[in-house]
C-alpha cells in the first residue's frame, strides 16, 4: 500500500510537442493513447498556431480548390480530445532552459483583440516539430507581393485569391496569369492542380476560361524536381507542357513586384498572382530563441538521437532539425518522409527513456524513394535505395495509388484503421456527390 501511495503521488512527466505537423501530430496522437489511460503516466501536450492540421503534401491541392479542405482538416481541439493528448493554441516565442519553460504569444483575433494571452508552459522533454516554410533568399518584393502555400491558412488565402480572378475573368473579360516561383514538388504540382481547376470549371459551363488563363511555372535550375532521376525531371516538364503550362528553367528571380517578377537577366514576367514555392527553411524564430545551435536555415542541428547539442531534454525531428548521419556529407533532405520515420522513431523509445531511463539510440533512415503526382494526369516515382527495386522509377496509375496509400496511411495513424477507412470511403463519396472543384 506504501508504494502505491508513492506511485500515486509522483509528479506525472510532461511531454511537450510544439507544431502539428505530420511528424508533430503522429506524435501526439501515438503518445496520447499509449499513456492517456495510465496512472501517473507522462502528459502530452501539442501546441500549435493553427486550429487544425492538413497533410502538407496536399496544401497544393487545397490551394487551387481541387480539394475540400472542410473535408481534409483535422481539428485538433477533437484530435486531442480522441487520442487523450491536451492541445494549446498558439506559437511559440521563447525558450528558458534552465526553467524548463516556454512562452507562447498572445493569440490574437483578426481585429487585434486578445483571444488567448501571452503564457508560459513547463516541460520535462520537448520536441520541437515546427516544420518549414519556402525561403525566398532575401528576394526584394516577395514578402509584399507573394502568396505561399506553406500552411493550411495560407493555402485557403490563396485559393479564395484564385477564385476571386477567375470570376472577374468571366464577368469581366479579364485575363489572369499565375506564376509559380520554385519547379520542386510543391511548384510542379501546384501548376497541374491549376490546369487541372481550369478544365473543371470548364465542364461546369465557363467555356471561355481556358483561354483566359496562363500559368508559368520558374525554376531557377537547370532542370525541374532536382531530387528526382532526370527521366523524371523530363517526363514531368513534358507533360506540364502538354497540358498548357510555361515552363522555365535557368531563369533566377531577382525581385517581385505588384505585376510580376523581374529576373536577373532583366527579363519581366507578368503575373496577376504570384506564388513563392522555392527553398526551404524552418521558421526564424528557431535562430532567435539563441539558445540552441541553429544551420544557416534556421534549422536546430541535432544529434543521431534526435537530441540537440545544447540540451538532451529537447529533441527537434522534421523539417526544422538539421541532422547529418554518419558517413554522410549533407543533412536528411526536409521531407515527409524523414519526419514520419523520425517521429516513429521517436514514438517507440522515448517511452522507455522515460520510464526505465534507456537513452534514445541512433536514427536510421531508410531512403524509399519520392512521389510527385500532376493531380489526375499523371505521377511520377522513384523507389529510392531501400528495398528490393532500388533506383527503379514507376509511373501512371501504380504511382498515383502510390501517392495515395501515403497520405491514407497517415490518416490511419491518426484515427486508427476502421475510422481512417471509413474517412477515406466519406472522402470516396464525396467525390461522387459534391462539386469536384471550390465553388463557394
């Protein structure tokens, strides 16, 4: 009996996730269950300046209104009331490690009321899971002139732009150019939902739209999705041709401005709507908390475990952690892939250093390749160096079930394997029975 009362009085370890990102949220979720019913187990807390989450590679989809982003969204607010975790809004802005605290800024309204007040929140573990955003290098213009489509916010901000252009093109005769900073991923698929937007509202009735609508897709490399095999990069400039797309390649932006971009050679491109989908970095508040070692793209260096330099009870996974394998040259590259197998890795031995004291052993990365899919078109893959078909390259329909077994993946980590099917038959139907583009 005395050492159930010990048990009972001991102070429960606080778990602190700060970002609601793929890996952030995985976490959270996985976490929760395993210790939400258990006495005086670890507490879970996510905190994050959205109120609910999207699966990133899907922000371009949600961006050009080829998806309902009602439909794709996951509430945290529900999430953590159904995997047993505790949700704080807000952004972080401060760090003191030797009081083993957090501030979190003062969430504001649209109007500048305070919603939610400036706050400090204690921790035992931190992990940091902040993401990235684009990085436009210090480009004059683009602050002021450019949507991104980095967050489920600024997606939403820039399809309801779209749509607003698009419905003055038929009211009003007038034409819109979209151009698209940035051939990775983002930029490369971005364009084909674009196209893809257009050809639907098309069979909806607005004839005249297509010829109205021009989309130019700058990439300052030699050739677009540098990370991909070259018969990929081919294929993919190929086929964004075909289907109406202007593709550059070699073409650096030197300057943004209210008509368009200027690039270096002096050359002007006109553009109504501008996106910046070039560069990755992690957010600048990372470099000024100066409490951590930061890379040159903000991100926190960590070591194999995950850890950082500076402090073991603070761990960084995803796209804002810089970390180098043994052997290596270069960081793991900022993608979804590496901050799902981190916060896995994560997910299975932080329990154990909690409760028996195990430190956290060496990640390891598995390389299964990248997808990038051209909405209903086309996708691409390449299987990576893990596996039986190392280096091989897929395309067509096995590479856009591929892309999609991904993202219905994550929705099963997230609701657990019967409510995740049944997610993804609702998504199904809704195909059939609602408006396939945003028409509202």
């Amino acid at each position: 009996m005395k050492y159930q009362t010990m048990e009972h009085d001991r102070p429960r370890k606080r778990v602190v996730i700060v970002g609601g990102g793929i890996a952030g949220l995985e976490m959270a979720t996985a976490l929760g269950r395993k210790w939400s019913r258990r006495r005086n187990a670890p507490s879970v807390m996510l905190i994050d300046r959205d109120s609910a989450h999207i699966w990133k590679p899907m922000l371009h989809t949600i961006a050009a209104g080829t998806r309902d982003i009602s439909q794709q969204q996951t509430p945290y607010i529900a999430q953590a009331h159904n995997a047993g975790f505790e949700y704080q809004p807000g952004e972080m802005c401060g760090l003191d490690r030797d009081a083993h605290e957090i501030t979190i800024a003062a969430l504001l309204a649209p109007d500048g009321r305070v919603l939610v007040p400036q706050r400090k929140i204690g921790f035992d573990y931190l992990i940091m899971a902040v993401g990235s955003e684009a990085n436009d290098f210090g480009t004059p213009g683009v602050a002021d002139h450019c949507f991104r489509i980095d967050s489920r916010l600024q997606a939403d901000a820039f399809n309801r732009e779209v749509r607003i252009h698009m419905l003055q093109c038929l009211a009003q005769d007038k034409d819109l150019s979209i151009a698209i900073v940035g051939g990775g991923a983002t930029g490369v698929e971005l364009a084909a939902e674009l196209v893809r937007l257009t050809e639907t509202a098309t069979s909806y009735g607005a004839d005249t739209l297509p010829s109205r609508i021009s989309i130019t897709l700058i990439e300052s490399g030699e050739r677009l999705l540098a990370a991909f095999p070259q018969n990929i990069s081919s294929a993919t400039r190929t086929r964004l041709e075909g289907l109406g797309v202007k593709v550059m390649t070699g073409a650096q932006v030197s300057g943004a401005r209210d008509e368009g971009f200027t690039l270096a050679d002096g050359w002007r491109i006109d553009a109504s709507l501008k996106v910046w989908a070039a560069g990755v970095k992690a957010p600048a508040f990372l470099a000024q908390l100066g409490e951590l070692d930061c890379s040159r793209n903000n991100q926190l260096v960590v070591r194999p475990s995950l850890q950082t330099r500076q402090d073991p009870a603070i761990f960084a996974i995803g796209d804002c952690a810089s970390l180098t394998l043994p052997g290596e040259e270069r960081p793991l590259p900022p993608t979804a892939q590496v901050a799902h197998q981190q916060a896995q890795h994560l997910i299975r031995h932080l329990p154990r250093m909690l409760s028996h004291g195990e430190p956290v052993p060496d990640f390891t990365y598995h390389d299964f390749g990248s997808l990038v899919s051209l909405a209903d078109y086309d996708a691409y893959g390449s299987l990576g160096k893990f596996g039986l078909f190392k280096g091989a390259t897929i395309r067509g329909r096995l590479a856009q079930l591929s892309h999609a077994m991904l993202y219905r993946s994550h929705q099963a980590r997230l609701y657990g394997f019967w409510r995740g099917g049944l997610v993804w038959l609702i998504d199904r139907l809704n195909t059939r029975l609602r408006a396939t583009i945003r028409l509202d």
